[in-house]
C-alpha cells in the first residue's frame, strides 16, 4: 500500500510528526491536508477515524468505488434506531448502513472480502466476541447471565484533552466506570444475540480503566449448558481458532496476561472452571489498540484488497 | 503508644530505616533485636507480622499478658482443617485459635474489644464483607451465585525478590491470577457463610494484579432476594455503617475509585443496579495496606487497648 | 485551626469533595463560595493558591489584618521589573511585593515569623536552595558554573486538560521540558544570588518530566573553591541543619531516593564526590507538593500564627 | 535469517515461549538446548547474551568460522587491564578481545563489515557516544568537564529477581545509582578520549533509574570551544547523520522525548544552547533495548552477513 493522502481539519497543513513526533523517522508520509482536497482519483481505498456523526457525512461524499474501513462506531449497529437510542441522534445515512459489513475477521472473515465499507469492531465487543460467539453458536454456554468484567489501558479513552485521563488522575489507581451505560454494550449484545440464533442477548458489562496505556482483559462469567465442562468450552476454542494467526487458546491453566498481546494483533484467550458449578470463567487479552482498532482495521484491509491477510500485521508482542 | 521494642532475624541489629530508609526521619524507633531477646515484662501489647507457620510458633512463647493483634493467615479460618488443607500443613496452636477473634472491626466490634488475640482479615476478605455481611445478614441477597471480580495493587505481594513482581513484569499490563485458587477464598467463604446464618455460601472470586503500587477493588456481582432492588440495598448499608468513621456508602450514582482511599483506612462502596434484571453490582474499595492490613490492625490494637479507634488513623487519603 | 471559607469562582456552591472525592470523608470542611462572599471579620489567616496576576488582584483585597501564605510565583522576585519580564505583564501590587517575605522556612524563618504575607517558595528553588545556600554563603562552592538536572512528577503541571500531561503521553517515557526558559529560573538565581553575597549567579536548569504523580529530584554539579571537597560539603550541610526537623543531610554514601519523602514535608539531601576533580554533586529530594508546596505553606503558616512548627506536619513519608 | 538454535543451561529443554509467553504465537522459534548441544557445523552467525566472565569462555568455544555480535561488556574494553579493574577479575580471552570491533554501527560502519566478532555497545554508550564523538573528532566542544547526566527505564537492570526492582520500589519514585562508579563509565571514557585524538577524557556521569519500562536519555552539559555555537554543534551533527535511517538530528527547538524512540532503533538527538555562557546542553534518546541492545545488535549483524542495515529494525516507534 502507498499512503497518497492524509487528512485533517484544524491540523491540516502540518505534517504527521508534528502531531505524532515519534513519526518524524517515517520519511514517507504526506503533508496533512483537508478532507475536501483530497483526490479520489487514484484511491482505491481508505481508512476512516473520525468522530461519530461526522463519520456518517463524510462518507456519504466518499466515491463508491473506494473500499473503506471505518473505525468509528457509526456502521457497527444494524439497527439505526438502537444508534439512535444510545448515540444521541439519528442515522445519517441509513442506507450507507445497510451495505456495511461488520469487521470481526475471524468470525466474518467471507464477508469482509466481498465488503465495501467495513465496520471495524469496538476494542471491547473485540475482546468479548472472540471467546463467546463460537460458544454461543454451538450452544455450549447459556446467552443468559452473561457478565463480562472488563479492563482497560488509558488510550482507550482517545487523545482529548480531559482531566479524568490526565496522569495523575489515573495513575496508581482503578475505577469502573459507564456502569451500565456504556456505547460498546448494544454492539456486544448485537453480535451475541446473532451467535445465539436470535435471541436477544442482556449482558452485565462492566469496564474498568486502568493505569496502563494500551492492553485489554474481559474477564467473561459464563453458565455452561447441560453436558458441558470449562474444559470443553476450551476445546472448542482451540478447534475454531486452530488455522487462526491472530488469536490463541491457551492450554489448560493457561493464563494470558495483556503483556503477552502488547503491540500485536493477537488475541490469547484463556478457559478455567469456577468454584460456582455450572459456570465457566473466560480471560480474552488483545491490544485495544491493534486488534481492539488499528490492526483489526489494517487486517479487514489486506482482505477487502485482496492481500495476504496478515501484511503489516506480523510485529510479535513488545515486553517488557 | 510507645514503642519498646521492634523484631527481626536476619535483620537483628539493624536499624529499621536502614531496611526502610523513607523512615530515616523517625528518630523514636528502636533497633532491631531477635525475638528471643524481647523482653515481655513492660510490653502490653504486640503487632504480629510474621509468615503463616512461623506465626502459630512465635505466638505459643508471647505471655498471656500481651495483647496481640495477628497480620498474618494464621488465626482467621476457625476451622483447623480448613487451615490444613488451605495452608499445607496441620495448625500448629490449635488451643489459640479457639481464642482468636476475627478482627473485621465494623463487623465484629464487642468481640475485638473483649478480646486479646485478634485475627486481623486478609485485604480481600475485608473489602468483601464490608458490602455483604450486612445484606446476607437481612437475607437482602442470594448467598448463591456471589461473582466476586477483585483487582489489587503489587504490594499485595509482599517485599521478596521474585520475578513476577518486577517493575518490568507488571507494569503497563494486567492479569488474573490464582483463578480458583487464592487462599483468601476460604476466610470470605467463612465468613459469608456466618452472616448467611450458617448456609455455605461458595463464591466466585478472581483476582487481578494491576500495575499501582496500593489500592483494592472488588466488584461484586450479586442476585438480590424478592422484592429488593439495587437502591435498596444501598439504603441498607448507608442506615448499617452511617455512625462509621471509616465505611463511606456513597450516594446513587457513586462511583468509588481507588485513588479515593489511597494511604487512608477508608472504605467506600458504592451500588448500581445490574442490567440482568434480579442483580446488583457492588463496588468496594480500600487500601489494601491500611483498612486491609496495618490500618485496620491499629484499629483493633485501639479498640483492645480501650483507646479512641480512630487514634493513629485520621490521615485523610492522599491525592495524587 | 478551623476553615472558616473555602472559595472557588467557577465552582462555588459545590462541597470540595465534589472536586476533590478523595476528601468525601473529610467532613468539617464548608462548602465552597465565591471570593467577594468570604466575611474576613472571622478569619485571622489564608492560604492563597491563585494563578498569578489574578493573586495579585485578590491580593489587595484582603484586609490587611490577615496573615497570608501565598502559594502562587507573584510575590517570589523582588525586582518586579524580573516578574514582567518572566510571567509577560507588569506587577500589580509592587507595594504588596515590598512587603512579602521569602518563605524557604529553614533560610529565613526569623523573617517569616515576623511577617504577614509570605511568598511561598517553588517546588525546584526549594529543592535547590536548600542544600546550595548553605554553602554559598560560606563560599564553599563557587558561584560560577552551577548545574541542575532536576527531575519531577508530573504533578508539577497542575490538575487542568492538557494534551501533554494526559497519562498515555506521559506514562513509559520522559522529556525535559523548558529547557533554558523555566520560570523557576530566577527565583532560584534570586536566592543563590543574594547567598553568595551579592553576585550574580547564572545557573544552567534543566527540568525534566518523570512518569511518577508526584517526588522530585535536583542533581546538581557545583564546583569546589580551593580547599574544599565533597566530604567538607557534606559536613558542613549536616552541621547548618542538624536541629531542623524536615531536612535530612544523609551521611556518607546515603542516596536520596524520592520514594523516601513521598506525602512528607522532608528534604534529604545526599553529596558525593564528582569523578571531575574539584566538583562534587548534590542530590536534593522532595514532595513537590508538600515541601515543594503545600507543606512548607503550612509550616510557614504555623509560624506566622506562632504555632509549633511541624503541627500537621508530622506524617512520616507513605511508601510504597 | 533463520533461528537454528537457541541455548540456555537452567531452562534447557524448555520452549522459548514458556520463559516469554508473549512469544506464544512465534511458532518458529526452536526449543532451547545446552550450549554444549549446539552442531555449530551449519550456523553462519551467533549473538551471544551471557553474563560477563561466562561470556569469555563460551566464546572460546565457538568455532572461528562464527560470526559472533556479543551484548556482553566482556570485548568492549580494548585495554585488559581496565576490564580486570571494573569487572574484578582477569579477562580469560585476552586474544579474542585484541579481534573484537566495537560495534557502536554509525560511528565504526566499516570496520564492523570486516569483523568476525562484534562488540555490541552498552546503552548509555551508545546514548552519549552518538551526539559527542563527531563533536569531539571535530573539536567542537571541550574533551574537559563533560557531565553526563543519564536516565533509563528498569529493564536496564536486567530480569533477576531483585528487590529494589520490585514493582513497588520503583514506581512512583527516582532515584540515583552508582554516582561515580558505574561500569558503563569506561566504555564511555574509551569512547570520547579516542575521539579526542588520545587524550584522556575523564566525564562525570550519573545514571537515574526512572520508573518506566525502557527508555533512555543523556542530558550532557559540554564546553563549546573557541568560535562554536550550540547551533554549529547542531548542524554538524546534522551534516554528519543526514544519511543515517536511524539517527535524527532535530532542528532547533526540537525536543526529543523517550516516547519518540520506544520499541525502535532510532535515536533522537536534540541541541540546544546553555544560560551559562560558553556551554551547551545536549539530549540523546534511544530504547536502551534496541538501540541500546537487540536492535544494534541486529543492525551489526545484517553488517557482517552482508544484508541490508535496516533488515528486520524498519518497525517505527510504538506510542503510547
């Protein structure tokens, strides 16, 4: 891929490392310029990350013959009413929501490749559907009483400037927060609900933020189904990701630390019995910034171009 | 409260800011000496801080005399067997363990009062049971099917050399550990189970190690009983801890963070209801070296030595 | 002391533990009202933690029977002609400027006691002046050539939004900042000055930002005059500071850590000999917002209020 | 390149990714043998990482026809005598270290090409010897009064279980270490005084352990020489560099931070003037394990193999 054009608005004019200094050895990168400059002409394809609502406008005046693959949330929800209920105001651009495909690779892989605007998931919908969906459609865990604890690093909150995700607001400490109410909770149960064959899926989903810049654990409490033990749930895992490069099911008493996926696309998931009979606790680990955006992103890429699938996307965890 | 005399073994002749150098400035501390040398005529009463084991010996040879709050496992599971199989060894003092109080002091106040050997709670069990004793007590929750998803900081580990605990190892990352496993499961199990009034009560607890140096969070997920809700069961520990120095109920919509009670004794809970109906989420936090060990341990020393509790422990929290 | 009025402009009306959670249990403290509100028949003393300019306003308002510990940099530099070349505006209250008293409470306390508006000192020309004036005044050390690498926590910047102080831009890296143009500059060559008789002393300061909340550290490079090394240094710091409660000279090989004053009014200072002969180096340790800030406010408040010197004052440092 | 084998003594027998499971999914990686197990008959090419003094025998053992790049500090020092004096003890390959070429790549590129044993720089040598051997060479600034003050991230120390690299000791905190007596002083001093034409430079050089992962910077004041500007040291470190991938001189202003550089091979260096006439102030930053280790390791030897410099080191910076 050769990158032609990057945009901007109030930044436009300046170059990428003036913005991400840490770039200023990436010798390759055009000059920011506004959305509207750009030529479409020699496109064939873009990533788009752009605030909600805005997302909606901006590709409604992107050529059709350009693939696109959104990191916002606004193609995520099939439902325009449900974006509407928790997102603030209508669909902009409903039709332009019926073409989107939902990026979740390995559990959509056939039908990214033949997508032209892609959705790419959530960081937590990421890290929660990769363990359960497989378990959902074979009917080895119940859809009901699902409760999903999950942990954040900091960037998930973005770049903007606000004093909860100053240093010292975060730093040696944790909290909860969104209880109940966060944006990523209807795309979970959307993508939960289809695995179970239509039934509507009500999750408990608690995040976390914690003092650590990129990583992410949901720690998943499941009811088995009648006949299945933890150890099933993990064979099967082990089964349905065996050919997969970027996700991993650990053996038995195998525990993935968010370390292990740090700076890479993969996702290790880890299965163990609980002392509650009848349940199983799940641990799923990505990066929320690579396969939990960026890299999920540049992954549903290489397929809508028809690229080996994992170009650019071999880089092994970065520890300490 | 004077000092007389502070015990080590391979640090005997030390000064204690020679191990603990931040204590350079507190000139009224006392050399380091051998246990064995102590001399227990002018002593009233002691802390104990001493590995499991080692703990049911020292204690055999301190005069009935002395007063003695316990830091360690040692004396907190009633049941010798239960300490046996959880602790790898047969209980070496039976006899004291028939006397020790378990000093969750909220909890168990005229107890510790009237006692001379206080079981001071592990960390865990404290920001467990500050939130359900009171509600399993009034029947307001299910003792059936309690998820306990706990984070803690480092210093839950100790100050021994290991790996695991390097800076490298734990910072920027997360994990679960001790999946099924911990050995605090056992002492909030014993617990509950009392405030249950006798029902055994089997958890679910995972605990997670989170890159800070101090600060505890158990979020608790819980069924509520007929005809309670979420609310409710907040007003119910507002009304239980409202004369309470050191158990905060924070308001509807409450959310306790951890940077709250760093360095304090504190405890602060908050409550929301759960969107799988018929649930509660529970969020309770502490120091989990104050309140969940050597602040809650001075808390009981004032209580036996009839001297105000809150004595040594109005340190308001520290932020950042 | 008893808080009579606590104010806020933007945020009066609210209860402090509504900006500030952490002090919810902090009960005696009033709610928040707007300056103009404050009835200064009742009130003997203040502390005033304005942004500067708007101090100096403020300043002039109160009645004049009111001792007051300023926080902010407006009543630090003598020359006020030095204050508008470095903070951008002429001074507003030269006369109130005559009248201020340095506030570096172990180099001037005779002053202080007998003052009624005291310039507390920054964080860096605490750390700085502590250790170098000493030796200054007794020409150990030349005046020429004065070097600080100084370190701090990112608590330093203040609590409001800004892109370079969120935690995923600090968090894992360090950056000096201001190199060469730090405000703190000429407050520290005021104090180095008027020590070494008079003569001007440029120093060269270089502060960087560390990934800690709070803690900060000045290695400085200082040449020897004739006859002199860093042992002489040592003493003669131990011997001017041997009856002081916060400053902590530590005897040879004694390595000052900022863990070992975190949350504590101390300063420990360290002195070793410098592979280049003739120099030695000095590392300078403190709470930026304690000795740095809030704590020497405190104690020079107690004694302007003839109170003991260390009341409040007498925490040990909290660590980890 | 393809990895044949890989040793260890204690973990023989193990999988790579069981010591770092973060290498799980590097499913091409061989299990780890005893050294003596090696069939060095179809091996071009070995980076040796032992400790120092094992390091000298191993290396006797290896075939001649091995290209070798060492990590250790064992072939660094050209003088023997210097390595008994900073190491405690005789060297044991004396007639290896006469091979040895220092591998510090931009500085020494051709002879590295030719050698058969590659020296691999320490970090802080690498850090400071980039910005100031052109300098020197040039004459730019003074061999005299070079202060070197350094700053590195906790995975400098290596991964032993040590208690002052805890977690809990580290974080939150800086502190100095080794003042004066740091190992990597000699390699440095080698360095410089060779660059200054064979006088001998005596630097003054005190490394600060910072609570972050990796990352490195040397701040280092230096005497600019008769007629030079810190502007000229600028530019003729741009000059020098301005083919160099991974050295990047910034322009005036330019600030480098530790972020800029993390995970990479880059090192960023910053120039700027000092208040104190006649000096000026320059920032090096690298990753202390790539360029600082690993990454020049590699670089060396794509050297000596004859492939391209940059094979394997194009990954750009990782932020957060």
């Amino acid at each position: 891929m050769k990158i032609t054009a990057m945009t901007a608005e109030s930044n436009a004019g300046k170059k990428f490392a003036d913005i991400y200094p840490h770039l200023l050895g990436a010798t390759d990168v055009p000059t920011l310029v506004k959305n509207a400059e750009v030529d479409w002409d020699n496109i064939d394809a873009a990533f788009c990350c752009l605030p909600h609502a805005t997302t909606q406008e901006i590709m409604k005046s992107i050529p059709k013959k350009v693939k696109v693959v959104d990191l916002s949330a606004d193609f995520r929800l099939k439902d325009v009413d449900m974006y509407a209920k928790w997102y603030g105001g209508s669909h902009l651009a409903p039709e332009l929501q019926k073409e989107a495909v939902y990026g979740l690779t390995e559990l959509n892989r056939d039908a990214v490749k033949a997508g032209r605007l892609i959705a790419n998931p959530g960081c937590y919908p990421t890290s929660v559907q990769l363990p359960l969906v497989p378990l959902l459609r074979k009917k080895m865990i119940s859809h009901d009483r699902i409760t999903i604890d999950a942990k954040s690093g900091t960037s998930g909150a973005g770049r903007s400037a606000k004093v909860n995700i100053l240093f010292c607001e975060v730093s040696e400490g944790l909290n909860a927060y969104g209880v109940g109410s966060h944006r990523h909770m209807p795309e979970i149960e959307q993508g939960l609900s289809e695995a179970a064959g239509g039934q509507e899926v009500v999750v408990s989903f608690t995040p976390h933020l914690i003092p650590m810049n990129r990583g992410m654990m949901s720690t998943i409490y499941v009811d088995l189904t009648a006949g299945n033990t933890a150890d099933d749930l993990r064979k099967e895992l082990q089964e349905f990701y065996k050919n997969e490069t970027f996700v991993t099911v650990m053996d038995k008493g195998g525990n993935p630390h968010t370390r292990y996926v740090r700076g890479s696309n993969y996702c290790f998931i880890g299965v163990f019995e609980d002392r509650i009979k009848g349940r199983a606790i799940i641990l799923s680990v990505i990066d929320n910034l690579v396969k939990g955006a960026s890299g999920q992103a540049l992954q549903n890429m290489n397929l809508i171009l028809g690229l080996p699938e994992d170009m650019g996307l071999q880089q092994q965890p970065m520890f300490p």
